[in-house]
C-alpha cells in the first residue's frame, strides 16, 4: 500500500498540552498547519485497545470522523521490565483524573523498592510512542519507536511532562526531564531525534510528509 502525503490542516487528537506542544514544533519544520482535538471541541474516546498502536488508531480515527479533516494521533508510554512492562498503555491513567505524575512516579519507585531493584540493571524501562494518521475516508498510516533507559530516582528536572524526570536515555547523564525542548525532541539539524515521539515521527515524516 502506498504511503498517503498530509496536506492542509491535520487535527492533533489530545487534550494534552505538553503532547500538543511538542507535536506542533514537529510538523512546524514541514509547514503542517496544526489543530487539536481539545480546541475544536472534540471529546476524549474511550481507549479500549490492548496496546499502543491500538490506542493510537482509536483516537486518530474518532477525531478524523468527528472533524472532517486528516488527524492524527500519538499513544504513548513508559514500560518498566522489573514491573512486567507496567505502568505501559496505562501510563496516564496511573497518574489518576487530576494527570498529577508525580504521585505516578512515587507509585513507580515504590513498586520497585518492593521487588527489591536497587542497581541500574534493575531499574530498566523504555518509552514507546505509537503514531497514526488517520483520514476521514477510512485510511491510516501507522508508525512506532522505542528509546531505552534508565529508571532514577528521585525524579530530576522540571522540562517536559509525564515520567520525564524519572527516565534517563541510554548514552546521557541527565533525565528527559533535564533536557531542554530541543536536545529532547529536536530533529535534525537543529536536534538528535533523540525520544521516543521525535524517533517515530521520523518515521511519518519520511513516509507522509515533505519539507518546505
């Protein structure tokens, strides 16, 4: 199946600002005029699939529906390997209705003080993001990346959102939550593509998008 070009304007299904935020900087580089999902109105789909391509699809279909226009959507996670993958698709939800990730990260650190994972090897985990672009005729493209890393604590840092302050990338000595917006999201050249979300936009971006 041949790869689709977004043209014109593309939603961004989430009511999440720093999702929104960081998606915005990634299509502005491909003069994507962007709306989200949250500034139209759109409510919030049930997101009933078992991983995050499932998620991600969900979300990307009903607001591509429900707005006439190709959307887009980004499911997202960290995985912790000492805690069978959790908290994983349900990474939000473990930062309960009010999204206070802090009391997500304490729940974190103190499931791996019980298991007793004290030493770096122990504390592994790796974010996921899964992207979809869905148009309003039916048709999607899907797109997935990992980065791994380390589990610290306590949390460092107070840029990005969600368990930033907790993960520290393979090959860096500072968390997410440390990085400036660049250096953590960038792409090339101005940064490294270094997580999981820029990682699997390169991935669209070669497939769905061209550069102005």
């Amino acid at each position: 199946m041949a790869h689709r070009r977004i043209t014109g304007t593309l939603v961004i299904a989430t009511h999440n600002p720093g999702k929104l935020a960081e998606m915005r900087d990634l299509l502005a580089v491909y003069g994507v005029e962007a709306i989200s999902a949250g500034e139209l109105g759109l409510p919030e789909p049930d997101e009933t699939g078992t991983t995050f391509r499932a998620n991600a699809r969900i979300k990307a279909e009903a607001a591509a529906k429900a707005s006439n226009r190709p959307a887009f959507a980004d499911d997202s996670g960290l995985a912790v390997e000492a805690l069978n993958g959790d908290p994983g698709i349900y990474s939000a939800r473990w930062a309960g209705p009010d999204r206070d990730f802090r009391l997500a990260m304490n729940k974190i650190q103190s499931l791996l003080v019980e298991r007793g994972a004290k030493g770096a090897e122990q504390r592994r985990g790796h974010f996921v993001s899964a992207l979809c672009v869905a148009w309003p005729d039916g048709h999607a493209e899907e797109f997935e990346a990992t980065v791994d890393g380390t589990i610290v604590w306590p949390p460092r840092g107070t840029q990005g959102f969600g368990y930033d302050p907790l993960f520290k990338p393979d090959g860096h000595d500072r968390t997410f939550g440390e990085m400036p917006a660049d250096e953590k999201h960038g792409l090339p050249p101005r940064g490294r593509g270094l997580s999981h979300r820029a990682r699997a936009f390169l991935k669209l971006a070669e497939a769905c998008l061209e550069k102005r």
